[in-house]
C-alpha cells in the first residue's frame, strides 16, 4: 500500500524529473549526473535544481564535485583535504569556492540564490559569448554570485528571440559583475532578462 507522504514524494520526484527530462529535450551537450542535476560538455557548466519541496537547489552532489575539481585542475583528494581542514566547498549561496579554483561564478532563478543554480569556472570573451538558451535558462536570472576573478557582463538579445543580436550593436547591456561580488536581486527592471553573457580573459 501506497502512503499518502510516499505519492506526494513519488509526485515531486516526478515533477523534478520532468524538469531537468525538458532540459535536456531541448538543450544539447547535458548529462544527468545526479538527482536534480545537469553536466554540460563534461562539467563546463553544471545546473542544478532544487530538490522537491524545497526552494534552492542543494550544494553540489558528489558527482559534480568530481567534475568540479577535475575543470578546476584540482584532484578530488585536495579537494577532500580541504573540506576535512574546515574549508567550505560551497559559500552560504552554494556556489563553488576557491577550493576549486578561483573562476567559480553563478546565475540564480530567483532572487536571494533561490531555485535553479547555473554555473561555470572558465573565461568567455567578448569573441565567445554564451548563451543562456543552450542551457534552458535565458530570461531567467534574478540574482547572482561571482566567487572568482573574472569581471562577468551580462546582456540582453537585442532582438526578441535572435541569440546573434547579443554580438553586434543590439545587444541591451544589463550589468556587470565585479570579482568577488553577489546580488541577491537584480532589480525590477532587469529580472529575467539575461540572455548572454561574457568575461574578462583572466
């Protein structure tokens, strides 16, 4: 016999799993790595999706640890080292800290770093723009963390539906982020709005 908690868990699993299954339905390059998590390309961008019945998306799981450390340079023991000498693996908004490297820098579906979390370590210059459609997350952001060095800008399609617009003159400039910084909210007039983004080289 079924109880009612189990249905109503087999229910946010089952909506969870619908999710990240349209996700990966309509993105390319995403491996499901874990329970509520995407790898893109090999861990160049990982997003990750609040658990059923709660509102932010969990530190990373083991599995994207693994591929954390391994886009860092770092091997899995430091890693393990570090978190056994008190080092916190994830900021209080549980995007990656230095401990894997010091280019973790972070994109939230809501504001306070609340539901789904997307995030990368590597520069992308203004030659390589990235674009929140491939992973399902353009018009999304509501806050963000960047933990690294980089200097993030972050823009709007300068037409409605046209990724390439982000590359010439149409492009809607929104905001930048300096090293070591965070937003808890975006603001009003720029919620949901990012459609690209792209770095400082170093």
């Amino acid at each position: 016999m079924v109880t009612l908690t189990q249905a109503n868990a087999a229910s946010g699993e089952d909506s969870l799993q619908k999710k990240i299954d349209k996700v990966l339905a309509t993105t390319e390059g995403g491996t499901q790595i874990s329970r509520n998590e995407i790898a893109f390309d090999g861990g160049e961008a990982i997003l990750a999706f609040p658990l059923p019945g709660h509102r932010d998306a969990p530190p990373s799981s083991p599995a994207a640890v693994k591929l954390q450390a391994k886009r860092a340079g770092v091997s899995t023991k430091s890693v393990q080292a570090s978190r056994e000498a008190g080092a916190e693996l994830a900021a209080s908004d549980d995007c990656p800290t230095e401990v894997f490297g010091n280019d973790w820098y972070c994109f939230y579906q809501y504001e306070n770093f609340g539901g789904q979390r997307l995030q990368w370590n590597a520069p992308h210059n203004h030659n390589d723009i990235k674009f929140f459609s491939e992973w399902g997350f353009e018009n999304k952001t509501s806050s963000w963390s960047n933990k690294g060095g980089l200097v993030i800008y972050v823009e709007g399609r300068g037409e409605t539906g046209l990724d390439k617009s982000c590359y010439d003159s149409r492009a809607i400039f929104l905001w930048g982020e300096q090293p070591h910084t965070s937003d808890s909210f975006v603001g009003t007039s720029l919620d949901n709005r990012a459609d690209c983004f792209w770095t400082s080289d170093s």
